[in-house]
C-alpha cells in the first residue's frame, strides 16, 4: 500500500503527460522556423496569431479572416497578395500535394460554389486558417474528412523574383 502512495504522483505527472501529447492541437513545426525561405516566413508569422479571434473582413492582430489572415502573413513576409481566397487561388502557382511547402496556401471550395476558403500550409498535413465567426485562428488537418472532401487544390504566392500583378516584392 505504501508503495502504490509513493508512486501515485509520479503516475499522474505521466498520465498528464500523455494525455498532453494526445490532445487535439497539433505541435508546432520546427524546420520552418529556422528556413529563411519567404514560405517559412509566411508560416512563422501566421503561427504568430494563432488563438487571434475571427474577425469578418480583418486582416490584423485585432481579428482575422481566412484570407486577411493569408494577406497578413505573406505582408510580414515582404509579399504583397490580393486580398480574396478566390484572388489568391487565381494568381497562385499551382503546387502538387506530394510538393506542398509551408507557407504553400491550401483552397476550399465550402459553400458549394468557387473557392471561399484558404489556409496556410504548415507541414505534417496540417494548414493554418481563420475558420469561422466564434472561432480562432487555429491548425487544422488536410486528412479531416470535412476539409477533405472540399479541397480545391494548392498553390504559392511567394516566390525568389516579384509575383506579377501582385503589386509585391519577396525578400
């Protein structure tokens, strides 16, 4: 009896500690933040606000949306992009899945009609995003059944030479 009390403490710090790895929140990537590259920029900054609340039409650390969040980013990063999902997905080079780099923007198409959805690609399957009035900006999974089956592709804003028509300047 006196032994299982001697271990009940170190027992809980355990199980607290597997439950923290467990839970629903996935880690922060760790090679983009050491990459110089303009991409691990945009990741670095947008990995910033996260917890910054939806904000309809924000673009600032006062509120964000899906792509104010994406215009803020790559704006910290020395990238100028337009403001819009559907803007961004137009002008955007296409990436393949397999070739996807943070920083990369990942579309959805969520209402039925073109892209009005867009995330900032973090590495590990996992993107960035604004989501929704009443939530934060937060991580989210590509592999989640719900962004899954509304996925409309992938692409980049950030190059090593100024986008043109993006009015911008990469560092």
């Amino acid at each position: 009896m006196r032994c299982a009390r001697a271990f009940a403490p170190a027992v809980g710090l355990l199980l607290s500690g597997v439950l923290v790895a467990c839970s629903s929140t996935p880690p922060r990537s760790e090679s983009p933040s050491t990459s110089r590259t303009p991409g691990a920029a945009v990741l670095r900054a947008a990995d910033g606000v996260i917890g910054v609340p939806y904000r309809f039409g924000g673009e600032t650390p006062a509120g964000f949306d899906c792509s104010g969040l994406v215009v803020y980013a790559h704006r910290l990063a020395g990238v100028d992009v337009p403001r819009t999902s559907q803007a961004q997905h137009s002008l955007a080079s296409p990436v393949a899945n397999a070739a996807l780099e943070p920083g990369d923007l990942v579309f959805f198409r969520t209402g039925g009609g073109g892209v009005d959805h867009v995330g900032i690609y973090a590495g590990a399957g996992r993107f960035v995003h604004a989501p929704r009035t009443g939530g934060v900006v937060s991580y989210a999974w590509l592999a989640d059944p719900w962004f899954a089956r509304r996925f409309a592709g992938a692409g980049r804003l950030w190059t090593s030479e100024p986008r043109p028509g993006a009015g911008g300047k990469t560092p």
